[in-house]
C-alpha cells in the first residue's frame, strides 16, 4: 500500500477548511455532517461523527457498522490522541472512511496513513508536491500498523 | 554487534533525505519554527544557547571503531573539535550549523549511524548495561532485546506526538548499571521458575522536576510478547497521559496518579487485545538479532597484572570491570581529567579511542550513562600497553567511581533550559579533592550535577547530589544526599538552604568529613549516610 | 534598556539587535523602546533571526552593553569553560564580566 495512489481531485471541489484534500479511497466522498461521539452514542442515526482528542474512540465500538465517516481532529499537529484513536477504529474492524482534520500537515502524513487515516482535510492546504512525497516516505517499515504492511522483520522471514 | 541489512540503511537513508526536505523548506519559510522544532528535535536538533546542537544516537551505548571515528571526525569537519558524550549514552556536537545537519546526518548514516529520535515526545535511543556482552555477573546479553525494541520505536506511527518524551532502559543482570527504574520504562531480562527468559516491565520511574521510582507491573512478560506489551503500555500512555501540562506530563505522573494498579489493569486489558493485532515481530526475529552480539573469539591468557608500576596499578583497580572470560576486563577510559569538563572529547581523542578498540577490544567501544567510554574485551595481557597509549592521550585518569568521576549536564554554559552552570563546580570539585588527595580516602562516591531541574546530571541519583537554581538572577546550588541510581535505587533528600558556588564546594567538603568521622567498616558514603540519617550531616552544614 | 536577540537562522550564531540588522556583538545592541514586538515579528517573518526575545540590559560607562540576567551574558560571550571559543579568547577576564 505503500504506492498507492490517492484522489487529489477530491481537493479540489473548494478551498473551506472541511474540504478533502487527499483521499485514498474510491468511494463517493461521505459528505455527512459530523455529530460528536456523545451525541452518536445517544441517537441512533448518526452516520458520521468526529472525534476530538479526549474522546473515548472504543466509545464507538458498538456503532461501527452504520458509520460512514469518522473524523478525527487535530487541534494542535503536537498532540497524538488521535493516531491512537485511529489504530483502534481500524482494530475493532471499522472499513469507513477515516479523516484527518484540523492542523494536518506535510510531516505528520505518512504516520496517520500507517494508522489507518484515508482522508485528509487539513485545515490549510498543503503543497500538493510536498505531500506526495512525504505519503511516500517509508518504502518499507518497522511496525505493523492499520495499513496492513508487511514489517521489514516478516520480509526478513519470509 | 549489530550490522544494518538493506532495509535499516533504508530505513537511515530515508530519514536523512526527510530531514533535508524539512531544513530546506524550514530555510524556504515553508514551515514555521513552531512546525519544524518538533521535526528538528525528532533528528536531534536543538538550538541551544550559543548554537544548533546535534544529539547523535549510539543505541544502548554500543558502537564500533568505524563509527567511533566518524564522530571524532563529524567534531573536527562540522563542529569545533569536540563532542559532549551525555548520560543517556549518546554524543552531542555543540556547535552545528542548519544548513550543514543533513550532511552530518548523510556522513552519518555511511556508518550506520543517526539521530533519530533523540530528543522530542517520543521514544528516546534506548539504553542499556555498559558492561552488557562483557560482564561476569548477566543472565544474558540484554543487546538483542534492546536492537528488537530499537527497530520498533524507530518512526512508530502511533507513538511520534506523545504527551513528553519516552525513554527506555534494558538491562539483564542483578546489578543495575543503566539506572534502570528511573527510566519510563524499565525493563530487567530474567529468569522465571520454569527456567524460561523473559522480561520484568517497570514503569513510570524518572528524574525531572518530579522524581520517582518505577514500580514493578509485570514480573515476566514471554519474549514472544516483548514488543506487544510495550505497544500496551505506550498506548495507553498516549491516551491518557497529561497533555494540559507539560511538567506533569511523563509517564510516571500518569503511573502515579492512576496509581500504578490500575495503570497496570489498563495495560493488561490493552495488551490482550493487542496480542490479536499482530504486533509482535516474528519470533525468528530475536534469533536473527542474537548472533549479532555473540561472543568474539577470546583467547585464554594471563589473568594478573605486573603491579610494580604503581600508577597502573591503580588504574586496574579502579578503571576495570570483571569480564566473563577470566583472561580479560572490561577497560574504562576516564572523561573526567581533574579540572576538566565532564563527558568531553576532542576529535581527536574520540578517534584514539576508537583506534584502542581496534588495537585491544574486538573492534568494539561503549559509552557509559556516566559519561566514560569503556573497551568491553581487553586482554588482561594487553592492559599495560593500553594503560601508557591512553595516559599519553590524557585519557588515563583513574578515577571511576570516584568523587572525581562526577556526572555534570553541560548546565548555563550551553543550555538554555539552565539556570546555573555545572561544568565549574565539577572542575572545581575534582580539583580540590585530587589535590587534598581525600578522592582515595573517600572511596566510591557519586557525585552528580544538574543545573536546573530537569535533572539531566542526575542529582537526584547521586549519592552526592547538586541541582544548580536561579536566586534572583544569581547562581545558586542546593545539595542533596542519599540518592542511587543502581539496584539499590533511591532518591536523594535536600540538606536544606542552598549555597552559592564557593559554600557549595565547601559543603561538599563538609560532608565527605562527617562521612570520614563517621564511618563504619567497609561503608560507603551512601551506606554510612543510610546508616546515620541526614541530621549529623545537617548539623555539620548548618549547625544546630 | 530593552535590547533584542536571537539565533540565526541558518547558522545558529547567537545575534543581538542593532537597529537594521543583527549582529554577533552585544555592544552593537541598541535600545529598542515599545517597538520589541514590531521589529521581532518583522525579522522573524523574513527568517533573518530565529526565536528572538526582547531582554533587559543596561548600557555601561564606557558605552558597552550588559544584559541584565547570567544566561543573556553567556549567550553573548560564550561558554565560561571554554574561554577558547567565546568571543573574547584573549580576555580571560571577560570570564568575570558574565559572572
């Protein structure tokens, strides 16, 4: 997964800070307004939440099955509540569309993809050229993660 | 030791050429200063009081001749002809340029070497026994285990924003040489009673502002399951770790206000989920990893020394370490010179060095938390001629262990977290008792030195300790007693008011001589200190 | 008086602030008054000073300028340990002037 390619095109829809620069998926872009992860867990509804970084994200767990979008925030590139929170959605089997949004930048993009991110909806747009190449920064990798890559250690023993 | 396959150099290469994107849009004004630090400080870039500096890694202390030689040489083509060897076994150059940190890295990498991720709020270059591979009193050579966790925390996608920096320690004997449980994770390779190895995880230990011990969570962990429940214990940190305060935001704030029962619950539910999810690196792996740190080919030899030289003497009785083959020892080489600035090298000391471990120790050199190089295999047939080449090169000290061999962090004269210099007193210190002749008296004692509260100079674990404060725009130094980071660990109590450079020497004085009066057979400052209590000691300082 | 400082960018060299540019000598360091913020933000914008700060220093007799606070006067001489790499090797009583 490592040469995917990603849908550059959905950036260009506009320019409002909510707006998907860099999708990794083929499906239509979900375009559902976000309700908090309180608010998803009392009505029964809701099919796209955001999670913020205090937020429980196992607090969804029951509800994965009629999620379509789930966002994650960013309020500071510096806090990392939310690479966890994205492991954990894709570990309890979440397949929807997982978005990172808020102060989203070049540096931080190959990690949150290892993660499981598949969206990106940073709040400034980045340099298209800068981020193709920081999504292709690690030809192999150490840690097994939310993107399925075979780790360096399994290509060892294969 | 360890070599790089393809994939590590890759994985090195790929960093440098990520760092030099970084420093030129930082150079563009394409990232901010606030964006690129964390960058820069995840490649071991700070910008100190004077200059950039660059913290180089030397995973769990070891490294080769080659590499050795690259340093001296990194000091004399980008730096002004020195490095700084700290007490989390790595080396810092105080005088770096941005524009030129790529290269160093690039030159760097050409011997298997980096910076990564030796400072910013991830998980730090892992350390580990000085001693480990050489020592006669292991279970096992802790280094594998220390490369498997190194190859994990290495660009880990989950754990590169955590709440503070992470570091990690990993050791494998009774004896505690890596101050192991002031570590946020300290792990002791052992034994359980079914005669199997596997690891004790302790957790939540520090120094800083805020110092503790780490309590014990787990008693074995199966080496099959060594990186998962890491993975746990980090995870559960990064969710739930102080973010709204960065001095309450380590790992053992968490430990201590959970309580480290309920972190520990927490932990276990983590990881047996994550034993699920396929974290745990191959067990072949461990095996691959192991006859990297096999023993090289010791030879049977002589096993004492001519002792008609006295200066030699001494330093064998203090400078070496008992090795697992008898024909040989472990040589520590000295970076403390009376008078001289803790933990530095020059350039071309540093490539002395690394031709010494060539000539007398399989190629092989460590770096000591305490600031000290150590040859691990030297023939005990070798020693004297090592012994003249190091004197000749100001490198024969012999004072390990001693109230000479002082920790000192660069304090006021580099940093700029500082709020007192260290580097004087410890000059100063070394001075004094060389020339009273009192070191000998004195024995084993540690004496270390911060100057600010972080703690860097560990004086919380000093059986001596020195934290240097600021007093209304002055240099003051409060003293404390009682601390050890070994196996014996304990956090050392302030005497009371602090003093100012000239009064804090002299109070060092002071107690080394209530020790002196007061010591029974075979005690150690920190024995008799146990012993006593801190009131003679206070009396002696401050009368009654 | 209120004085300004910062590293170099590209360099890392300690600078002080001499009224339009940045030089490694204190003693050039001018007065700035209220304008700290304006001029900082300004240099810093066009990255010719990284991480400036507005200090307090007081401008001596003979017309030389010491900071008012122990780390400022180390940034401005260098390391006290090392007289051979401060800006004055050959005064090692400038060594007393930072204390």
């Amino acid at each position: 997964m490592g040469n995917d390619s990603f849908d550059s095109e959905a950036g260009s829809l506009g320019v409002s800070p909510d707006e998907v620069q860099f999708r990794f998926r083929d499906d239509e872009v979900a375009d559902h307004g976000t309700v908090t992860v309180d608010a998803c867990c009392d009505q029964t509804n809701a099919t796209a939440v955001r999670i913020e970084p205090g937020d429980d994200a196992r607090a969804l767990l029951p509800f994965l099955d009629r999620l379509a979008l789930v966002e994650v925030n960013f309020p500071t590139f510096g806090d990392g509540r939310g690479y966890s929170a994205a492991r954990i959605l894709r570990e309890a089997g979440y397949t929807g569309e997982l978005r990172a949004v808020g102060d989203v930048l070049i540096d931080q993009l190959s990690h949150m993809r290892r993660c499981g991110f598949d969206a990106f909806a940073p709040d400034k747009r980045l340099d298209e050229e800068d981020a193709v190449k920081a999504f292709a920064t690690w030809d192999n990798v150490y840690q097994s993660a939310a993107d399925g890559r075979k780790t360096i250690q399994e290509l060892r023993h294969e | 030791m360890y070599k790089y396959d393809n994939y590590d150099q890759q994985m090195v290469d790929a960093r440098v050429e990520e760092f030099r994107g970084q420093a030129k849009r930082r150079l563009e004004g394409k990232l901010t200063e606030d964006q690129f630090k964390p960058l820069r400080l995840m490649n071991g870039l700070y910008l100190q009081l004077h200059a950039y500096m660059l913290r180089v890694a030397i995973p769990y202390g070891t490294l080769n001749s080659a590499q050795m030689s690259a340093l001296g040489d990194i000091a004399d083509k980008y730096d002004r002809g020195y490095g700084h060897f700290t007490t989390r076994q790595n080396i810092q150059y105080n005088w770096i340029k941005l524009e030129d940190a790529a290269d160093i890295l690039a030159d760097l990498s050409k011997v298997e070497m980096h910076a990564i991720q030796t400072s910013g709020n991830c998980i730090r270059n892992i350390s580990s026994d000085h001693f480990a591979g050489a020592t006669h009193d292991e279970l096992v050579d802790p280094r594998p285990y220390a490369e498997l966790l190194r190859q994990w925390s290495s660009f880990h996608p989950e754990f590169t924003y955590l709440p503070r920096k992470f570091k990690i320690a990993v050791i494998a004997a009774e004896k505690d040489r890596a101050a192991m449980r002031l570590h946020d994770i300290g792990i002791q390779i052992v034994k359980n009673d079914a005669g199997e190895i596997g690891a004790r995880f302790f957790v939540g230990g520090g120094m800083g502002r805020t110092p503790m011990i780490a309590p014990m969570i787990r008693d074995f962990v199966p080496l099959d399951q060594l990186v998962t429940y890491a993975e746990g214990c980090l995870r559960v940190y990064n969710r739930y770790g102080r973010r709204d305060n960065k001095y309450k935001a380590r790992i053992k704030i968490l430990v201590h206000e959970l309580g480290a029962e309920e972190y520990t619950r927490q932990v276990e539910e983590e990881f047996a989920h994550l034993l699920d999810q396929g974290v745990e690196p191959p067990r072949p792996e461990l095996e691959r990893l192991k006859p990297f740190f096999a023993d090289p080919p010791f030879e049977d030899g002589p096993k004492t020394v001519d002792r008609s030289d006295p200066d030699f003497a001494l330093w064998v009785d203090r400078n070496t370490h008992r090795h697992k083959h008898d024909s040989y020892v472990s040589a520590v080489i000295s970076l403390k010179p009376v008078g001289g600035i803790p933990g530095d090298a020059t350039g071309e000391q540093i490539r002395t060095m690394a031709r010494l471990a060539k000539q007398y120790s399989f190629d092989e050199l460590r770096v000591m938390h305490t600031q000290n190089i150590v040859l691990p295999h030297v023939k005990i047939a070798d020693l004297h001629a090592l012994w003249t080449e190091l004197d000749a090169a100001e490198l024969g000290a012999p004072n390990l262990d001693t109230i000479e061999d002082i920790i000192a962090c660069p304090g006021l004269d580099y940093c700029a977290l500082a709020n007192a210099r260290s580097i004087p007193l410890a000059q100063r210190i070394s001075e004094r008792f060389d020339k009273s002749g009192k070191t000998a008296e004195l024995g084993e004692l540690k004496l270390k030195i911060s100057g600010c509260i972080n703690a860097c100079g560990h004086h919380h674990a000093g059986h001596i300790g020195i934290l240097g404060v600021d007093k209304k725009g002055k240099e003051n130094y409060q003293l404390s007693l009682g601390g050890s980071e070994a196996e014996d660990v304990s956090l050392a109590k302030i005497t009371g008011p602090g003093f100012d450079e000239d009064g804090v020497i002299e109070a060092v004085e002071t107690v080394t001589d209530v020790y002196i009066a007061q010591r029974e057979d075979g005690e150690r400052f920190l024995d008799t200190y146990r012993r006593i209590g801190m009131s003679p000691f206070k009396e002696a300082l401050y009368g009654k | 008086m209120k004085i300004l400082t910062g590293n170099d960018l590209k360099t890392g060299a300690v600078v002080w602030w001499t009224g339009n540019d940045w030089s490694i000598y204190v003693d050039d360091a001018v007065d700035v008054g209220d304008q700290a913020e304006e001029i900082m933000a300004r240099e810093e914008a066009a990255r010719r000073v990284n991480v400036p700060y507005s200090l307090d220093a007081e401008r001596e007799d003979d017309g030389k300028v010491r900071p008012a606070h122990i780390k400022d006067r180390v940034r401005a001489l260098g390391p006290t340990v090392r007289p051979d790499l401060t800006l004055k090797p050959q005064s090692p009583e400038a060594i007393d002037w930072v204390i």
